[in-house]
C-alpha cells in the first residue's frame, strides 16, 4: 500500500490527475482500508469511485469520460 500511495503521490506532484474505480459486490467487497487506499490515491474525493454493479461501472467510466471533455492536451 505504501508503494502504491508512493506512486500515486509522485504522479499527482507530477500534474497527472488520478481516477480510482472499486468495484465492490456484496459477495467480495471492498474493506475500510481499501476505500481510504483508493480514496487517498485519487486526485481529490470527486475522482474516487465505487461501483456495486455492472450498470454503476459504466456510469462512472461516463462521468469520468465526461469530465475528460473539458480537458485539453498541450506540448
């Protein structure tokens, strides 16, 4: 875990922005301390998501797909 907050620090430093995706069913879902680990990797609260179903996970990738159209690439 350390590692990961490690990396996702450095690329957030970096100016990378960070979306984080649980998916978590009721038959394998995700602890405390994985939500605080995806929650800590994550740009800010509003970029870390959790998904309980098949239909959520698509409607998060098209909020973060949403938000992605606002941005602009430059050299």
């Amino acid at each position: 875990d350390s590692a990961l907050l490690a990396a996702c620090n450095n690329a957030k430093t970096s100016g990378v922005v960070i979306y984080t995706i649980g998916f978590s069913v009721p038959s394998d879902p995700i602890d405390t301390e994985g939500l605080q680990l995806l929650n800590n990797c994550a740009s800010g609260a509003d970029h870390a998501f959790v998904a309980k179903d098949s239909s959520a996970i698509v409607t998060v990738f098209n909020q973060i797909g949403s938000t992605l159209d606002r941005l602009r690439l430059v050299k």
